[in-house]
C-alpha cells in the first residue's frame, strides 16, 4: 500500500497560485493510478485531478482543467497540483490519493488517502 503525505496548502488571495506537494512511500507507487480529491467544509469530498501511473493520461473535475494542473515524478515518488486562478469556492482540505482503478472516470476508487492539506482563498 502507498503511504501518503501532502503539503503546500496555506492561504492565498484570489488570483493567486499554490503548488500541493504528495510525498508518496512504498513500493507500487510508479504502478499507482493518483489523484486528488478535495473537501469543503459542509459538502462531499469531490473530486479535482487524477493521473495515471505513467503520467501519460490525465482526468480533472468539472471546471477545473485549465486552472489546476496534475503532474507525478515517479523518481521522487512525487505528486503535484499547480492551482492557479484560484477562487474563494476553491477553499477546502485537499487530499492526495492512491487510487484502486484507473482514470477514465470522475469518480475513481480509492486505495489510500493522505491526511489532508488545508488551502484558504481569500476574497
């Protein structure tokens, strides 16, 4: 199983751009399927960006490609989430995730779950 961690939250103004960082560990990450989902306070956790194991295919949520970006070095044991544009309906936790299945869908199993990284978008 991947283990995860992310980082890179904080808080921005609207406009502005953040990088998430997922550092994954364990042995079938360069096999792993990766995503990200996020959670706001009150609603589902939804969603943002998966990639597949060799980077090659990508997916995004609904409105959301064109302003965030997912990316994976498989020599670091890295995943990456450029967000730009961002918009004070981005604030949530987001979390990096291993996935079970592949990444033709919007709605991707999940194998694992990082603890979550806290970004704020200020009007």
């Amino acid at each position: 199983q991947v283990q995860l961690v992310e980082s890179g939250g904080g808080l921005v103004q609207a406009g502005g751009s953040l990088r998430l960082s997922c550092a994954a560990s364990g042995r079938s990450f360069s096999s792993s399927n990766m995503g990200w989902f996020r959670q706001a306070p009150g609603k589902e956790r939804e969603f943002v960006a998966s990639i597949s194991w060799s980077g090659m295919t990508t997916n995004y949520g609904d409105s959301l490609k064109g302003r965030f970006t997912i990316s994976r070095d498989n020599a670091k044991t890295m995943v990456y989430l450029q967000m730009n544009s961002l918009k004070p309906e981005d604030t949530a936790v987001y979390y990096c995730a291993a996935l079970a299945g592949g990444v033709y869908t919007t709605t991707p199993r999940v194998a694992s779950w990082g603890q979550g990284t806290q970004v704020t978008v200020s009007s």
